[in-house]
C-alpha cells in the first residue's frame, strides 16, 4: 500500500500472507492505515459533514502536506495481481478510481469505485465494519440491516441467494404502491375521491349561492326600473322649473336693457365718467385740505392774556418799577433809620426845664416862651413820628410786605410772566399769520375749482354725475348679466319625457341619484359574482361526468383497499416466518462465539448467549446465571466482542483479510497469547492484520 493519507505523505506498506503484527508507538500511523484501506476499498464519503464533536473523514485524513489524497494497492484477487488507485479529482477527494493488472495495466472492468470493496471482500462496507474490520474503540457489534440480512440468508438457506429478503421487498414495494404515508395510488385515489367530492360539494354550494343571488339580481332590477321612473319625474318638474326660469329671466333681461336705454340717454350731454372722478378727485383733496386748515385754525393756540395786575406795579414797564423799587427801599430804609422826632421831643423837654428853671428865677416871660417853644418842639415831635410811621405802613401795603427784599422777588416775578406773555403773544401772532396766509391759497384755489359754487355743492354736482354713470354700467352690467343668465338656463333646460309609470316614491334628487348609484353598483357586482359561480362551476366541470368518475374511483379505491389488506397478512406472514428463522442463526453464532471465548479464557467462560440485536450474555462454571457484558471487566468485555466478531467474520468474509487496530490492548498476557494463537489459527486460511502500539504481541509469536 502507498498512502498520502493524512500524516502519511507517499508512505509505503508492505504486507506478508498469514499473520502480520505490526508493533509501533502511538500516533505513528496505524489508524490511519487502517482507514486509507477502508477508504480505498470502498472510497470515501465526501457528503459526510463535521460536527462539534467529530470531523468528516475528508477533513480529517486530508494530507497534512497540503497535497492530493491519493493512495495505491497492489494486491492478489483469485490468483491475479491487480493495483487499484484512487486520485483526487477536482475538488473530490480520492475521486478518480482505477482498477488494472499489475503487469499487463489492462484495466478490470468487474471494479469499480463504487463495487470495489464489495467484490473483492465479499460484503457490503457496513459489515465488513462489524466482521473483518476490528478497533479497540468499538469492539461491540452493532445492529445493521445488510449484516443482519447476510446472517439470516446465510443460517436459514445455506446460500446467500436473498429470496426472502427479495419477497419481502416485493412485498413492502407492492404496499408503498398502494399507500406510502401520503405517497401511492390509494393516497391518490383518495385524494382524487375528495377532490371530486368537494367539486361536487362546491357545484351544490355554487348552483345555491347563484340561485340566491339570480333573486337578488331580479329585485335590484325591478328597484332599479323603480328609481329611475321617479329620477325622470324628477328631472321632468325640474325641466319645467327651469322652464319658468327661462322666462323670468327673459322678462328680467328686457327690463334691464329698458333700464339701460334711459341711463346711457341721461349720461348722453354729461361729462365723461373719467372727467367727472378727476373732478370728483380733486374736490374730495381740496374739501379734505381746506377742513383741515380750518381746523388747523380752530386748533390754533389762542392770543394769551397780559399777566394780571399787580400793584405797585400796573401800567409801568419794567424799568421804571425797578427805579420805583429802589426809590422806595431807599426812602423806608431812610425812615426806620430817622431819630428828627427824638431830637424835637429832646428840645421840647430841654425847653420846659428851662422853663421851669425860669419859673424858679421868676422869669415868668422867658418862662412862657421856654415852655411856649417846649410844647411846640413836642407837637412837632409828635407829628413827625407819626408822619414817619405812615409813611412805613403806606409803603409796606404797597407793596404788601414789611420785608424790603421781598419788593425786589415780586418784581423779578412779575418780570418773568410779562417776558412769557410776549413770547406767547408774539407765538400766536406768527402762527395766525401763516395760516392766513395759506388760507388766502387754498381760497384762489377754491374759486378756480369751484366758481361760484361752494366746494360741497360743487362736489355734490359731480358726485351726482358720477352717479349717473355708475348707473349706466351698473344697469349695463346687470344687462349683460341678465343675458348671461337667459343663455345659461336656456342651455341647461333640457327636453324631458314624462315619466313612463305613476311616480310613487318621495325621495330627493340628491337621495334619488345616491339610491341609483348603490343600485347600479350592487347590480354590476351580483353580475360580476354571477359570472364569477358561473365561471366557476364550469372550471369544476359537468356534474354528470364528475359523479361518474367519483363511482369509478370509489370502485377502484374498494379494489386496491382488499389488494392493500391482501399485502399486508401476506407481510406479517412473511415477517413472522423470518422472525422465526432469525432465531435460527443466534445458536450457531454464538456456538462458535463460545469456542472462541473459552479457547481465550482458558476454559473460565464455558457458557454465552447472544441476542438478536448481538447483546451477549456470559457465564462462568460457578454461576448460575447468566450476565450482561456490563458485569465483566473491561478487558473481559473486549475478550467477549472478539469472539463474537472472529464468528461473525468466520460465517461472513471467510476469505477477505481480517485486520485488528490495537484489539489486544486490554489483555492480559495470558489471554494475549491464547487470542494470539487464534489468530494464527485463523491466517491458515486468511490474513490477518494486527496493529499494536505494544511489542508484547510480537514478542509473543516470535520463536
């Protein structure tokens, strides 16, 4: 064998006949020659996909290399050398097959990709898996219908022949014709018998629906006929409506141009329309701008009045009160400040004390005249300060107060209000002369606009003008209006008919016209479904035709019904009769199983039963009952599935080569040396294959 398999890159193997034990360390490559065999007998499955816990062998035996799957065996079939060779092709792993003669390379037509383990083992790749094909990994044999099926052929006829299983597949063929879940004729005659069942279902349904609404259709129609007479009644009172209409306009239309002929004669000797609003215009401005001027006028502030008379100083301008007011603070200044009337009232009493001292000289003439003079000095004493004293009060009342400083204050107050009525007096004085003046403008311009007239009556006269015109086209306008009416509802009167039947319904056009357009609409759409039934039931098909090919499949189903029960006693017939005869086949697998398994156990397990699905059972001369392999040790497990396989690959591949991946490994010496010896015993006939990740084996065969 030649691999690039793989860890294997052009790795070559050569094998020997007989027993070849092949002892080398872990991960050296035995496995995988163990599947690069499988893999070029019965090639590889490349649909297989990954999955979390285990890889696709394409993915796992891909050449680590990065090189083509490729692998070559040169090997002896029936006394020929013959090389087989798988390649990659394209993206298919070892997907080109070969099958020549080693010396001659004539191809072997007989070998093919697909046949190639089968023909040169004998089996199928599922049993050669459970027989020949032996790892430490799944020593147990598993159920698998193509070994199960060798076994039973085998044990029951003697030959590998397969009539039964023929007969039985005959069997389930002719059932799955009949009924295969919703596949085969009786699902499909079945389904044909309801489809024909409810086209019928469905023509009685449709021909009731079509039925219904055929009435229906009728009473919309006579609805219909119903409405549409009053909608022409109608539209007749309407017609006639409109009619009168139509002559009152016409009336109103005369009217209006009589109306007009006046009015276009009166505007006939006027200024035109256009003079007449320039006129207008300008009388409206000129009213506008003389009554605000007047009002400007009226709003004018008004001449002020002199400030009021204040004593002392009414009718005096302004500079002589101030020479007044000094004069006057001066002479009653000088009066408080005069003591004439102490110094008369002090010779007065000097004179009468000379008087007196004169009395006393008895001088009685100087004593007159000394008293005489003293009673003078007094008087004039006496009228001095009084003279004085009114001379203060008068002053103080003139001017109202005793305080000399206050005279001046009322004289700067008086000043201060004779200097704003000037300004105010001068103030109106300019504005009354602007206003004159613009007033003598507007007044030309008055008599320019108005002639003799005032500007009202003026203003009236061409506003009466304007009138006159805006009646015109007013009365032209309504004219043409009227004419613009007639011509509409004499093209809107139409001829109506009488309606055909009496008239019995009350409802209003708008209402009529609503009635109608749900009536049509419900007519149109009974049509439509009408035609739809009608459509319908035709696609279904004749009702006569489909009730004749429901009775002729319902006869059918009864026929393939009787055939159907006929399959299934014949079925359970032959599977009962081959339940009994795979019973057959468990005593003499598992005679040989026993042999085997004692040889291996040097006579401990003497007794082993074998159930249908390949559990076994096992017992030792001291028991008394039989037990599951779950009761023995994990090597006496391995022991019990190798005898179980080598009487298994015995029955079914007694020729192919028997090939073991570390099947040993749990043994114990002892019974590595008696397996040994079977296997020795055993590639008299065969070869045989172990690998071994121990020497141990090899030591043991080696002499």
């Amino acid at each position: 064998m030649t691999a690039t398999f793989g860890k294997l890159e052009h790795a070559e193997l050569t094998l020997r006949p007989g027993l070849n034990i092949l002892s080398a360390p872990n991960e050296w490559g035995k496995s995988t020659w163990c599947a690069f065999l499988l893999a070029m007998l019965y090639g590889l499955d490349t649909r297989a996909k990954s999955t979390k816990t285990a890889l696709a062998d394409k993915e796992r035996y891909a050449p680590w290399s990065g090189s083509p799957m490729a692998g070559r065996i040169d090997l002896n079939w029936n006394g020929r050398d013959i090389t087989i060779e798988r390649r990659t092709k394209g993206r298919v792993p070892l997907g080109d097959f070969q099958a020549y003669e080693t010396a001659t390379g004539l191809a072997v037509p007989e070998l093919t990709a697909a046949n190639c383990g089968q023909t040169l083992l004998g089996v199928e790749q599922t049993v050669f898996r459970r027989a020949g094909f032996i790892r430490q990994s799944d020593m147990p044999v598993t159920q698998d219908e193509a070994l199960r099926r060798r076994l039973n052929n085998l044990v029951t006829t003697g030959d590998e022949s397969g009539a039964g299983d023929r007969l039985a597949g005959a069997l389930r063929d002719y059932k799955n014709r009949c009924r295969y879940n919703k596949s085969g004729l009786l699902p499909q005659l079945e389904a044909q018998r309801d489809s024909l069942r409810d086209k019928l279902g469905q023509l009685d349904s449709l021909d009731l629906q079509l039925k219904k609404q055929m009435l229906r259709l009728d009473e919309i129609k006579s609805w219909l006929r119903q409405l549409q007479n009053h909608q022409t009644a109608l539209e007749y009172a309407v017609a006639e409506a409109d009619a009168g209409r139509v002559a009152q306009a016409r009336e109103a239309l005369a009217q209006a141009q009589e109306q007009l002929i006046v009015l276009e004669a009166a505007c006939e000797k006027l200024p035109s329309r256009e003079e007449a609003e320039q006129k207008a215009r300008e009388l409206r401005a000129f009213r506008d701008e003389w009554n605000a001027l007047l009002m400007e006028s009226q709003m004018l502030p008004k001449v002020p009045l002199p400030p009021a008379k204040k004593e002392p100083f009414a009718d005096m301008d302004v500079p002589e009160a101030v020479e007044m007011v000094k004069s006057d603070r001066a002479e009653i200044t000088a009066l408080r400040k005069s003591r004439t009337h102490v110094l008369l009232l002090g010779l007065g009493a000097a004179a009468m004390t000379a008087a007196i001292v004169l009395v006393i000289l008895r001088l009685y003439l100087p004593a007159g005249i000394a008293a005489m003079a003293s009673v003078v000095l007094q008087a004039l004493s006496l009228v001095r300060l009084r003279s004085t004293k009114k001379r203060i009060a008068a002053l103080e009342k003139k001017y109202g107060t005793p305080e000399i400083e206050h005279w001046l204050d009322a004289l700067h107050t008086y000043e201060a209000e004779l200097k704003l009525f000037n300004a105010a007096k001068k103030e109106s004085q300019d504005a009354q002369g602007d206003v004159e003046v613009r007033m003598m403008v507007l007044r030309k311009r008055r008599d320019a606009l108005c002639g003799n007239q005032e500007p009202d009556a003026a203003l009236e006269t061409w506003q009466r003008i304007q009138a006159k015109w805006d009646a015109y086209y007013d009365a032209r306008r309504e004219a043409l209006r009227a004419q613009n009416l007639v011509e509409t509802l004499s093209a809107m009167a139409k001829p109506v008919h009488q309606p055909a039947e009496e008239d019995k319904l009350t409802y209003s056009q708008a209402d009529t016209a609503r009635l109608l357009s749900d009536c049509r609409e419900e007519q149109q759409h009974l049509q439509s479904r009408i035609s739809q039934y009608k459509g319908t039931m035709e696609a279904l098909g004749d009702r006569a035709q489909l009730e004749k090919q429901l009775t002729a499949v319902t006869d059918h189903i009864a026929s393939l019904e009787k055939t159907y029960a006929a399959l299934t006693i014949a079925q359970d017939t032959l599977a009962q009769a081959r339940s009994e005869l795979q019973r057959r086949f468990a005593p003499r697998i598992s005679q040989r199983a026993q042999e085997l398994l004692t040889a291996m156990t040097d006579g401990r397990y003497q007794r082993l039963s074998m159930g249908e699905d390949f559990s076994l059972q096992s017992g030792t001369a001291e028991e008394e009952t039989l037990h599951d392999a779950l009761w023995r040790s994990d090597g006496t497990v391995d022991q019990l599935y190798l005898a179980l396989r080598l009487a298994v690959a015995e029955e079914l591949t007694p020729e192919a080569p028997l090939i073991l991946d570390d099947a040993l490994v749990r043994f114990d010496d002892e019974r590595m040396k008696a397996a040994l010896a079977i296997l020795e015993q055993l590639s008299q006939t065969r070869q045989v294959i172990l690998f071994t990740c121990q020497s141990r084996e090899k030591d043991a065969v080696t002499p």
